[in-house]
C-alpha cells in the first residue's frame, strides 16, 4: 500500500513526514527512527514524498482500484500531413508569428 | 477526562491556509512590516491545489494579447461570458487579470523559472490557450512553486505555524478578532489573537462519493474539507453561490491525474481524444484553443463530446498521447512533471510499465466538484474584504469568482494583505477576546467517549447524501430531503477518535456537513436552472429577470437569512 519506504536507502530525515499534506507518515525525530507509514489509505498520490526524498527512498503502490488497465495507443509515427500540423503545435505557444486558431479571439 | 490543552498566539495578521493565495498574502502583509502568522493545517512546502505543481497562471501580458489585438477589457469580458456565464464580481476580475503578470514577476524573483530559450516572445515566455478565447496562459517550471513560496514566506520573516486546522473564527464589538484551530498532532486548541485573518482555505473536495470509490482518490486536494467556509459560516459571514456544482466533474484517469492533457489540459501538445472504435472526438487543444470551457457537455471541434460517445455506446474514451513527434513527447512529459499531481503519475506511470508512447490511458467523468468552476465562498468588496470587518478571503475560498484559479490566489493573496495591512496598522491594540465557537467541547466530548462511530462512516454517509439528493437530480424537495439526512446525521452520529490524527477527521466532517447544508439551503432557495452549474428538475429555465444575481446565505441569531446581490 502507498507509499513504501526502502529501508536500505531512508536516512531517517523525515522529510516525507514533513512534506506530506495528508500526513499519511508517522516519525519520531528524538528517536532517529525511520518513518512508519501511518495511514496508507489516505495517500492522495500527490507524489511529493517522491519528489522530495534525498535519498530516493520512497515510492508509490497503487491500490487494485486506481490501477489503470493497459490499452495499446492508436497512433504511431506521424505521417506527412501531419508532421506538419505537429510542428506547428510544437512552436504555436512559443511563437508570436503563427496563431493556428481556427476563429482566433 | 481528557481535555485538550489549550495554546495561546498573537499577531497582526492571521492568514489561515497555506496554498498559493496565502504564501503571496502572508509574504506582501510581512513586507509591509506585519507580524504575521500563517496557519497551515498541512506545511506550505507542498499543501493546496498545487502541492506539487503548477504549470499555467492566466494574465494579460500587453507585450503579447496587445499585438495580437487583444485588450485587457476585452480578456475580462471573454471570461466574464463565456468562463462565468456573466456571474461574476467584476471588479475583482478585472484586477487579477490587470495584475497578475506582475504576481508572476514576484514568482520569478521568488525563484521559479519562467523564461525559456525556446520561446521567440517577448521575455521568452511560453504562453498558451487554457480557457480563454486568447493565448494568455503562462507556461513555467512550477512543480516545485509551492516550496518556493514557502522559502519567501520564510525569508519574509512570517512566522509558520503548520498542522493546525483553523475551524473557528471569533469576534469582538462584530469585528475579527482572532482564530481558533486544533493542532492535529500535537492535540492542543490553538487561539491566535489578530488585529486582521485573511481567509485562504480553498475548495469543498470531500461531499460526492469519488469516482474511483476511494475518499482519498480525488483529483483535487482530499485535505480541503471547506474548513474556512463553515467557520465564516459559523460566525455570521455572509456566503454566496454555495449551490453551484460542477456536474459531471472532470475528466481524468482514476483521479490520478488533472486532466492527462485532455480535455481540458493545461499544457500543448496534448494528446488526442479517442473513442473506443479509434474514432477522434477531441483534435489536439490548439485546434480548439479557447473555445474549451469548464464542464463537458461542450462539443469538440469534430462535433462530438465525450459524453455524446458513451451515450451512443462507443464508449469508453481514452487520451491517446502516441501521436507526437519526439520533441513534443518531451515537452509533454515537462508539462505533466510541472502540473499538480503530474510527478506523482508519472512516477507511477514508470512503476507499472505504462507509456504514452505504447499506451491510450482510459478518462472518465469524474465526481462532482464544488467551487471550481463555481466560487461559492464570502461575498468580498474591492479590498477582498468579507462582510466581517477585518475579515478578508482571497483564492478559491472567495465567492463570486469562476475560474479565478491561480492567478485568482496570487493576486487577491496580494489585495487581502494590503488591505490588512492598512487594517491592522490603524488597529490600536490586538483585542482580547475569548471564545472558541464550541471547539474545545466538541473535542473534549469525542475524547472522553468510549465507542461510537468511526469519522469514516459519517464520512461515507455525507457522500451518499451529497450524491443522491444533490448531484443529477436536484429539485426543492430533494434537497430538503437531503437537509433532512445531513441534519439527522449531524444530530445522531457519535463521532470517536483514538488520537489527534483521527481528531482532526471528525472536525473535518463537522465542516463538511455545515457545507453541505449550506449548498442544500442554497439549492432550495435558487429556483431556477442555470447553464452547466446549477440544474433543478422543478425549475428547469434560466430566469435572469428574477434570478441573475449572487444567492447570499448568512446567520443571523440563529437564523438562516438570504439575500440577493447584483452581480
């Protein structure tokens, strides 16, 4: 269950306590243990635990509802006519020259 | 008995929530030489909407809109009608969009990038279509924005006070006076004494059962529960628009993720929109560019809604991201990593072997959602004041806005401090009031009482209640039927907490149920149906000659009163 600390990696920081808006963590900064997940049905999989963990120690377990089934995608490499409407995409918010609106403001 | 111990603050400004509005409230009211305390129920470092991430902020930017023959009036008015549907506190608007270019340049100095070499405008920002009919939306580095905020509030020399959820407001001659939270780790009542409390707790997240079946499993922050609402509702403070919905919510992926670059993404390129038979229903963002508002009853540029396909059985939809050049995989990427919730999906995208380029990722309408696209919250003058002297709510926790969003939070963030600031230095001394709006008995009476009712079961009944008598079929006797279950919850639950962790929930369901009576009383009281954001069976036409007005709802000695307001 989310999210899950790798024991051989956590310095015991407790910045994910710190961190984490739901405050799924339970640390204990006097006796320099390594954080407990405390309530791990009420990880909103935010990702901040992750993302700030100077170790890379945590990761993040999805529960059986929230798994998203694969499905092969449609589209693969781009054909001529649309190679170009890719590359207008790619510059449009970059640019001041083009606008490809259809209608525009 | 166990009672909770009780801790004692003062300051000149209070600012309760640490989100975007109350990093840039707290940060303005300390520059102008406040002493100030910003309550957090979370940690600034990563709490609200944009915990971890934000990578659009709407504005006008003259040196782009104006060569491109877009004026400032004119982006007010494209989202006064087209975002609002005309409801809208204009004045307001028109000063987050005038300013919020400027709340950007605080960001930058604060430390985020937002210029890239990439971009040929001027000043080498990203700019892109998001809601509006013009290209106004700045594109930037923002995942890390909400720790950069809170590193400028520290530096600011505010003082931090997180892990207290403020629920209670008190009063003094029918001015502010102070605020009254419960710590949720450390237990203790928490009564910080202010010349002036700027509001910023944000949305309602937790009245409709999620799509995913999950409470936490929501798109926006399970941690916002309308704690400031039903506090200012608590003390006499008059709120307006409680009854709009956005109904269905969203699209995304198992809540996971804001929107996965469709419908409705923030960021270019995005992917394309695909029923189930390959069939494209929405083109890429650029080909519909403006025209995209809240909601998803509004037809794509192929004529066709994601809705419209489920209806006709060709459902479900899904976000194809395969179709893209390399470097617009790339950007793409950058864009979900800055975006709320992005790292988070990103990183479990990895885990479990899922990849845009070899996989459709499947959307679905998500659970209704209070004031996003609707603003309910205190009606607020031009100072952002409430209608409690020296009480002031900026972001999301403001009525009377749609769609104000992050540039809404930077800006009126701005305004509540400066118009606090100039409260608290005419104020003569802080006041010495007491009270705590019966916090400290509601928490004692939990602690002390052995068995009851677990806050995940009266949790679960202010979702079945929400969602049966005020999601797709919502009439008057609806919604006084679901008044009726709200109330007889309220009256017959006996909430237990093993700790302060557990506390803090049964607190939160004390809000979410006064919330939830505010938008049922609200429903009842507005007979008329009115676009995407208010539908009733019985009273099922736009009435603009009765009706085209802010729906106000205060107490008033233990009275609930309307009243209507000219927008």
């Amino acid at each position: 269950m989310p999210p899950v600390i790798d024991w051989k990696l956590c310095n015991a920081c407790g910045i994910c306590y710190q961190v984490c808006p739901q405050d799924v963590f339970f640390f204990d900064k006097k006796q320099k243990a390594m954080p407990v997940i405390a309530y791990p049905r009420e990880c909103w999989y935010c990702g901040a635990c992750v993302i700030d963990c100077p170790q890379g120690a945590v990761s993040l377990t999805l529960p059986l509802p929230l798994h998203i089934v694969p499905s092969p995608a449609l589209y693969g490499p781009p054909g001529p006519d649309e190679e170009e409407a890719l590359g207008r995409a790619a510059d449009f918010s970059r640019s001041i020259e083009q606008d490809p609106m259809e209608g525009g403001p | 008995m166990n009672n909770v111990a009780v801790q004692e603050h003062s300051c000149d400004i209070c600012v309760v929530g640490g989100g975007l509005a109350g990093c840039m409230a707290s940060i303005r009211a300390a520059e102008l030489d406040h002493d100030v305390i910003l309550v957090d129920k979370s940690n600034p470092e990563r709490s609200g909407c944009a915990g971890t991430g934000l990578d659009h902020i709407w504005g006008y930017f003259p040196e782009v809109q104006g060569r491109e023959g877009v004026s400032l009036e004119q982006m007010v008015e494209d989202h006064a009608q087209n975002v609002a549907q005309g409801l809208v506190n204009r004045r307001i608007l028109h000063y987050i969009a005038a300013t919020s270019y400027n709340r950007i340049l605080d960001l930058e100095r604060f430390g985020a990038r937002i210029r890239f070499d990439d971009s040929t405008l001027p000043g080498g920002v990203r700019l892109q279509y998001q809601m509006h009919a013009c290209r106004n939306t700045l594109h930037f580095e923002g995942r890390d924005i909400k720790r950069i905020l809170a590193g400028a509030v520290r530096r600011s020399g505010a003082h931090i006070l997180d892990r207290v959820m403020v629920t209670e407001l008190f009063t003094q001659d029918g001015e502010i006076a102070g605020v009254a939270g419960y710590g949720t780790r450390d237990g203790r009542i928490h009564r910080i004494r202010a010349k002036a409390v700027i509001m910023t707790t944000g949305r309602v997240n937790r009245l409709y059962r999620p799509f995913p079946g999950l409470t936490f499993a929501i798109r926006m922050p399970p941690a916002l529960t309308g704690d400031g609402k039903a506090a200012m509702f608590r003390a006499g403070v008059e709120l307006i628009n409680m009854e709009f919905l956005s109904i269905p919510g969203r699209w995304s992926s198992r809540n996971l993720i804001r929107g996965g670059g469709l419908p409705t993404g923030s960021y270019q390129p995005p992917g394309l929109g695909v029923n189930a038979l390959g069939e494209v229903i929405r083109r890429r963002n650029h080909e519909v560019g403006g025209k995209t508002v809240y909601g998803t009853a509004k037809t794509f540029a192929t004529g066709k809604s994601f809705q419209g396909e489920l209806e006709a059985g060709r459902g479900p939809i899904y976000a194809d991201m395969s179709w893209g050049s390399e470097e617009d995989q790339r950007y793409m990427l950058w864009a979900i990593e800055n975006e709320g919730l992005g790292p988070g999906f990103l990183h479990l995208m990895e885990r479990y072997g899922l990849d845009f380029r070899k996989h459709k990722i499947e959307l679905w309408p998500i659970e209704p959602e209070h004031s996003a696209a609707a603003a309910g919250g205190p009606i607020v003058d031009d100072a952002c004041q409430t209608t409690l002297p020296g009480l002031y709510a900026a972001g999301d926790e403001a009525g009377g806005i749609p769609g104000s969003v992050a540039p809404g939070a930077f800006t009126m963030g701005y305004l509540a401090a400066e118009s606090a600031a100039r409260r608290a230095a005419a104020a003569r001394g802080r006041a010495e009031a007491k009270g705590d709006g019966g916090l400290i008995d509601f928490c004692n009476d939990i602690l002390n009482r052995s068995g009851g009712d677990p806050w995940e079961d009266a949790q679960a009944t202010i979702h079945n209640i929400m969602s049966d008598y005020n999601t797709h079929i919502r009439s008057q006797t609806m919604a006084r039927r679901g008044l009726e279950c709200l109330e007889y919850l309220e009256n017959t639950m006996r909430l237990t907490a093993a700790n302060p962790h557990e506390l803090t929930h049964c607190l939160e369901v004390r809000n979410l149920i006064e919330c939830g009576k505010i938008i049922l009383r609200s429903t009842i009281e507005r007979r008329e149906s009115r676009g995407s954001i208010f539908q009733r069976k019985d009273c099922a036409e736009q009435d603009d000659a009765n009706w085209f007005c802010f729906l106000g709802q205060k107490l008033e000695n233990g009275q609930v009163r309307f009243q209507k307001h000219k927008p």
